[in-house]
C-alpha cells in the first residue's frame, strides 16, 4: 500500500485533554484555545463531551461552550456515552456526535458502569436518534489494543463493535489505544484485520503515550492505510478511570514529523506552538509535547 500523501489531525485537547487537568478552565479560556487553534489551521475538533458534571467536572460548561463557539471554520465534535448526552449534543446544533464503547468488559464497567451489552443497547438507540434529526455520526473503540484489567483485546472483539457502529450509520471509526499498551506490530496488524473485514469504512487511531511508543504506533499506523490521527494540543490528556493514565500525542509534534516527511497537515506549525504556548500559560505547568514552546 502507498502511503498518503495527505492525513488529516483531529483535535482533541479542549475533551480528552482537559478533562485529566485538576482545575476547570473557564469557558472563556476555552474560546480562547479554540480561536489559535482555528489560527493555526485546525478544520476537525472535539470540542467537548456532554458527560455528567459529577463524573467529569471539567467539561460542566459543556452547552454553554457550544453556544458560543464560532462556527464554520472547524467542525465541532463531542463525545457522548448515552442517549441523555445525544440529546444535549442535538439541542446543542453540533456538528458530529463521536459514541464511544470499550473492547474489553472490565474498562467498559469502569468507565461507564454497565457492559458492553447494555452499553450497546443504548448506544443503538443514540445512533438511531442522531439519524432522525440528520445529525453525522462517528464511534470510538477504547482499549482497541490492550486493557490495563483485561489484558490483551481480541479483534474479534473490536471487529464486531465496529461492525455495529457501521451498521447503525457510523461515518467513522476510530480504534483508540486509550491506555498505551499498543506495539506498531499489533497497531498493524489490528488496522489490517479490521480494514479486511471493513474495507470501505474510515479508520482513525487515537493513540496515548504511557510506554513511550505512541509516535511509532501512529507512523505504523500510517504505513498500514490510516489517514485521521486524533492528537492533542501540547500532549495533554489521558483516561480518568486508568491508573497512571498518560496524555496523547501532541499535535505540535505529529504536525512537525508529517511536514518533515512531505505528507501534508494543512497546519501551520508556528501557530500550533503558539496555541500550545497559550495552553501552558492557562494550565500553569509545562506540557508533555516535545516541540519548544519557550519564548
């Protein structure tokens, strides 16, 4: 296979980013990394997730956020894990609803509380809502590569949630490597198994950084077909519900590599630094990316 020549970078720093932070960013702070982010050259973000405030307080603002956000220039997304959330995200006039579900029974029972059976269940229900009021829907496989309780995840098991995601009218599906255990081996041979079995759906990786692997295991995923990375601005982020969680790829950094490599971002790699310098100022201590952020 020809390796693109072209990916795209979906951001995901004001969500998976900002909800492992200890402090609630001011909606207001919020806008204001959306705007250089959109300076830079971001065109897809998930913006935010509409999740109980109990659970995830970081996010509380979520509708107020969406009201305000300036629309046209980026495609907002938001995650939501029911059909309460979907709701919200409709009322809300998003442009994407992401749904998400665990590969492995142990992390979905952590995460969400239920199992992937009432988890699907719902999550059938939420698809076929969005489809009535014509609203674009991707879903996000978590643990696609391994379960910090389970242990390693069967394909089988990620191919038949994905199956069902593209059978309810998922547009995208995204396997996330949400705890870090991924090798490029098994990133490539896992995009293999499910590209054989779905070869016309999009796929996209989300991929986190606890063993230090995760630029490899996105350069394996690119090699094996894979266009849409999810990244975050400065490498924030990680799992609220896994020990020692660690964030994701910075964007800055992803950008950096691709541009090297004459594979093109549409990003501006000044401008991302910037918004990463932003970042840092508003989050009051240094970011995990790479890329130099000092004055």
């Amino acid at each position: 296979m020809a390796a693109a020549r072209q990916v795209t970078i979906r951001e995901v720093a004001l969500r998976d980013g900002l909800q492992s932070e200890r402090e609630f960013v001011p909606t207001e702070k919020k806008l204001a990394v959306i705007d250089a982010l959109s300076q830079a050259g971001i065109q897809c973000m998930e913006t935010t997730s509409f999740v109980s405030p109990r659970a995830i307080p970081q996010l509380q603002d979520a509708a107020e956020l969406m009201s305000r956000v300036a629309r046209g220039n980026i495609i907002h997304e938001v995650l939501v894990p029911n059909l309460k959330g979907a709701q919200k995200a409709i009322v809300s006039n998003v442009d994407r609803v992401v749904v998400f579900i665990s590969a492995s029974e142990a992390h979905n029972q952590a995460n969400v509380g239920c199992s992937i059976g009432d988890s699907l269940a719902d999550l059938q229900t939420v698809y076929s809502l969005l489809k009535q009021h014509q609203v674009p829907a991707a879903g996000i496989i978590a643990v696609s590569f391994g379960c910090p309780y389970q242990g390693r995840v069967q394909k089988t098991d990620v191919l038949k949630i994905a199956q069902r995601f593209v059978d309810w009218g998922a547009d995208r599906v995204m396997l996330a490597d949400t705890t870090g255990m991924a090798s490029p081996a098994q990133i490539s041979e896992m995009i293999g198994y499910v590209q054989s079995h779905l070869p016309d759906v999009p796929l996209g990786l989300h991929l986190h950084n606890n063993r230090g692997v995760a630029m490899a295991n996105l350069y394996a995923g690119y090699l094996a077909g894979i266009t849409q990375f999810d990244t975050s601005l400065g490498g924030i982020g990680g799992c609220p519900n896994v020990p020692l969680a660690a964030g994701n790829l910075a964007t800055e950094d992803v950008v950096f590599m691709f541009e090297e490599m004459g594979v093109a971002t549409g990003l501006d790699l000044p401008g991302l630094i910037r918004a990463a310098q932003l970042l840092e100022k508003i989050l009051q201590h240094p970011l995990p990316g790479r890329s130099p952020t000092g004055s």
